[in-house]
C-alpha cells in the first residue's frame, strides 16, 4: 500500500508540473511534430541540394536575403493584425499557404525554384507574430521555461527520425530524388499541420471584425505601431532586443555553411569527385553528417527538461550568458576538427541553441505586456530578418571569397559583445508579465 500511495503522489506531481499542456498550447505541439518532423527531411541536406541544383555559398546567402527580407516586410503588418484582429485567423489560414509553397522545392529543375518557393513561404509567414503571440499568451509566468523546453524537447524528439529517413531517401533515389520526395512528404504533413490549426483558440478579448480593405490600408499605420511600441515596454527589451540581433546575424553567418563546410573542407564522406553523379563520396558524407544530426537531436532531447528548469529557478539571464560562452569552443573545434569532433560539435551548438530560444523567449514573455505583444514581436522580428538576410549573404561572399572558415571566425568574434551587452544592460524584471 505504501509503494502505491507513493507511484499515486508521483503520478500527482507529473500531473502538475505538465497541467499546462492543454488548449491552445497543445494544439501548437501537436502540429509542430508534424511540421517539424517533415521540415528536418530535407533541411539536413537542403545547402547541398541547392549546390546540386547549380547553386553556390553566395546562392545560398542570396536565397536566403531575399526569404529573409520578404518576411522582414511582413513582421509589421503580422504583429499589428494579431493584435487588432485576433492571432487564430491568421495562424489557421496561412499556414495551408506555407504548405502548398513547398511544392516549389520538390519540383525544382533548378535553384531558381527555390527562390520562388522560398518567397511564398516566407509572405505567408505574415501568422509569425500571431504564432508567437498565442503561444505566450497560453503559459503563465512559472512555467514559460519549461513551456519552451517542451517545445525543444518535441521539436527534438520529432525531428530524431528525420535524418535517418532523410538517408533512406538519398541513398535509394539520389541527392536530387530524394529531396524531391522530402519535399513533397513536407507538403503532405504541414497540410495537416495547418487542419490542426483550425482547432486553436482565439487568445485576446473582443478583436475587431477583418475587413480586407482595412489590412491593406493598415501597412503605414503597423510600421508606425511597430516602431513605437518599444516606447511601451521596459527599456531592457530594447537591449535584449540588440543582444538577439547581434545573435542570429551571428549565427546565420554560418548557418547555411555547416553542411557544406563538411562535405567540401573538412571531407567527412572522403574526397568528392568534379562533375561525377551519383558521387558515392557525397552519400557517404550524406550519411555520416545524417548520422550527426541523429546525435545532435538525441542531445537535445535528453538536455531540454533540464534546461527547462535551470531557467526556471536561476531566472532567464545566466542561460542566455553561458549559451554565448558555449559557442567558442563548439565553432573552433568545428573549423579545425574532423568527422569524429562533429560528435561533441554539433550537441554543444544544439545546447547553445536550446539555452538561448528557450530562456529569451521567456525573458521577453517576462518583459512585454499581452496587449502589445503582437506587435513587439512583429518588430522585434522585422529587424532579426534584415540581420539574418544580411548575415547569411555575407557568409556566403565571405565563404566564397575570403576563405571557408571566415564566416565562422566572425562569428566567433561577434560573441564578445554580445556577452558584455546581456551582461550589463539586460534586467530580468522584478514581476513578470502575465
């Protein structure tokens, strides 16, 4: 009887600490399995796929700079609309468009294609703000760090599979066969992704009747909004804000260049041959960085909840600190390592990666009231896009042009001030945000 009352008391605490996982939030997971789960299929390849199509490392940053400016131009009007208008309509409606986009990939008889694709998926990532919106609005204050580890931790144990499917395909029907059928399987599952999405709730009191002639006029007045609302908040979201920026235009230096930087310098699969297709050099290395990916996601999986609760109980501040210190060591054994290094690589830049989302989305959850947190986001997202876009070309003409591993060394470069800027003018705030 004592065993049972202690399994029941043990049950009871699991029940608590995971009663959040309902509604809305639920919702959210359940369809970022399926996105996430397809998304990884293709994207442990998708830089070389592009270089199959005839691409490059400057094709890639141009890809990606274009996609990137297109949703930069969309964050103010998505942040305005999830705020005025209500976050669900957006979200359930868009979301078939970023589907269908995607049969762009799979038909691709060059990189041009992806341009188009990429183009339309990002426009129709107008539902990001609303997205991010709602999925704050669904956790309460003590339990936004582990909220957002149990979205790493799904999104993780989702996409563990993907690179050993992502294999299967490459190997059985080619480099370019096989991204083929990824992309059209990602096409299948982000429908259905997007017929989930029907079931979400409205998350804001009474929002105003869409009227399409009124989106449309809205763009001044959204860009107008988007700016000023850093008036509203507290002075350190601002900051927090640069710290990001100064992050991901960091991180999309390099981005792109992992897979590519692995196959063409440090040669994981062997010497590839010029011109030779299928080279059985590239789908051994296909296979060895699938391999890596398998690790990356199982590390991630096993850290997400304890990450979660570090957040937690020593507050947003010193995650986001130590996941900038981890990035040195993780880039130059990189630059400098081999097949075998990409084991302990790879993990240590998920860890930097999963400390950072999930404490800065709690810390900016901490610090912006719900009333504006459509359009704090949707601002907040509008410059991270023109870094980002910004970064990823420089990367490629550096890469190109400069040398393979100077994309990598800048980034590294760039982790001094990030450091000092969270360090000496980013406050958690005394009362959360509800």
């Amino acid at each position: 009887m004592a065993d049972r009352g202690i399994f029941l008391t043990f049950i009871d605490k699991l029940r608590q600490e995971f009663s959040f996982m309902r509604g809305n939030y639920l919702i959210l997971i359940m369809s970022w399995i399926l996105m996430d789960f397809a998304g990884e299929l293709p994207g442990v390849y998708y830089s070389d796929y592009v270089i199959q199509l005839g691409g490059s490392a400057t094709i890639l940053g141009i890809i990606m700079l274009v996609s990137q400016l297109v949703l930069a131009s969309v964050q103010f009007p998505g942040g305005f609309l999830a705020d005025k208008y209500g976050r669900r309509w957006l979200i359930s409606t868009l979301t078939f468009g970023v589907a269908l986009s995607y049969i762009w990939y799979a038909i691709a008889p060059s990189w041009h294609f992806i341009l188009i694709g990429a183009i339309i998926a990002n426009f129709c990532l107008l539902y990001q703000p609303a997205l991010l919106a709602i999925m704050m609005d669904s956790l309460s204050p003590e339990r936004r760090g582990m909220g957002y580890s149990i979205i790493n931790l799904i999104m993780s144990v989702a996409t563990t599979p993907a690179p050993a499917v992502a294999i299967f395909l490459v190997t059985s029907f080619g480099p370019k066969g096989g991204m083929r059928i990824a992309y059209s399987i990602v096409t299948v599952f982000f429908l259905g992704a997007a017929l989930l999405r029907i079931r979400l709730k409205e998350s804001i009191k009474n929002p105003d009747k869409i009227r399409l002639g009124d989106v449309v006029k809205s763009y001044p007045n959204a860009v107008k909004e988007g700016i000023s609302v850093w008036r509203h908040v507290p002075r350190t979201t601002l900051y927090l804000l640069f710290t990001s920026l100064l992050a991901r235009f960091s991180f999309a230096l390099t981005g792109l260049y992992f897979l590519v930087y692995a196959i063409y310098v440090l040669q994981i699969g062997g010497v590839p041959t010029p011109g030779l297709e299928p080279d059985p050099v590239i789908e051994l290395a296909y296979i060895r960085w699938g391999l890596v990916m398998i690790a990356l996601f199982i590390t991630m999986i096993i850290l997400a909840f304890p990450c979660g609760k570090l957040i937690d109980k020593v507050g947003r501040k010193i995650p986001i600190l130590l996941s900038t210190v981890l990035m040195i060591p993780s880039i130059l054994l990189f630059i400098y390592g081999n097949y075998t290094t990409l084991f302990i690589v790879m993990p240590l830049v998920g860890l930097s990666q999963l400390l950072a989302f999930s404490a800065f989305q709690a810390l900016f959850a901490d610090l912006v009231p719900q009333e504006k947190r459509g359009k704090a986001i949707g601002s907040m997202n509008f410059f991270t896009y023109i870094f980002v876009a910004f970064g990823a070309l420089g990367g490629g003409i550096l890469y190109d042009t400069v040398s393979p591993q100077s994309p990598f060394l800048l980034m590294i470069a760039l982790v001094p001030p990030q450091f000092l800027l969270m360090l000496f003018f980013v406050h958690e705030p005394e009362k959360r945000e509800s």
